[in-house]
C-alpha cells in the first residue's frame, strides 16, 4: 500500500497532473494557478468547516481517535487542499521540500511573535 513513507512529492505531483489530464482541466493539466490559489482557500474552508464549533472535549476526542468520522471527513478536505497545492508547486515550478526547509529556518531563527503558542 502505497502511503507518505514510499511515495515522493515529486510522485504525487504527477499523479494529480494526470488527473488534471483525464478531467481536461486546464490547458493540457495545467490550470491557471491564481485560479489554484483561490480554489485552496475554499477547500481550506471546507477543512475548518469540520472544526466550527468544536469543544475543547469534542477536539481532544477527535485527537484521541474518538470521532472517526470526523477524522475521515478532515481527511479528505485536507487532501483536496494539498492535491491543490502540489498542482501550485507544479504549475510554478517550485519545490516543495526545499520551499519548506527554508521555512524552518527561518521561522528557527525568529524570535516568538506576541501571542504566539507556548506548546
Ligand atoms: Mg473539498
């Protein structure tokens, strides 16, 4: 089964490129990506649409494996939302990995901002 540890990004960015192929989405795969950009903050909507009123009891469940329900749903609008990000990447020629190492270094090497979480 092919999951996170034996698939690449490199690999996934492909496969949701042939999807947009088999769709006939965009201009051979390849949609505009202002309009991918908009489409993965709706889809991050729906994401925080699964989170609207939670509890604190209700999202301690949810981390506990209590709700599988709701962990199914989150887990198919957070796909949504990465399957549009990958076609970012893709689209603008970026790479992901190295676009997220550098990140981590530089939010390592910046101080706390106010308000910011302790744990
Ligand atoms: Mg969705």
């Amino acid at each position: 089964m092919r999951n996170d540890g034996n698939t690449s990004l490199d690999q996934l960015k492909e496969e949701v490129h042939r999807l947009c192929l088999r769709k006939g989405w965009g201009v051979e795969g390849v949609q505009n990506p202002q309009h991918v950009a908009m489409a993965m903050t709706v889809e991050m909507s729906e994401l925080l649409e699964h989170f609207q009123w939670l509890d604190p009891e209700d999202v301690s469940r949810l981390m506990e494996g209590g709700d599988p329900d709701r962990l199914a749903m989150i887990a198919e609008e957070f796909a949504d939302v990465m399957m549009y990000g990958l076609q970012l990447a893709r689209t603008l020629g970026f790479d992901i990995t190295q676009q997220i190492l550098r990140k981590i270094e530089i939010v390592d090497h910046r101080p706390p901002k106010a308000g910011s979480p302790k744990r």
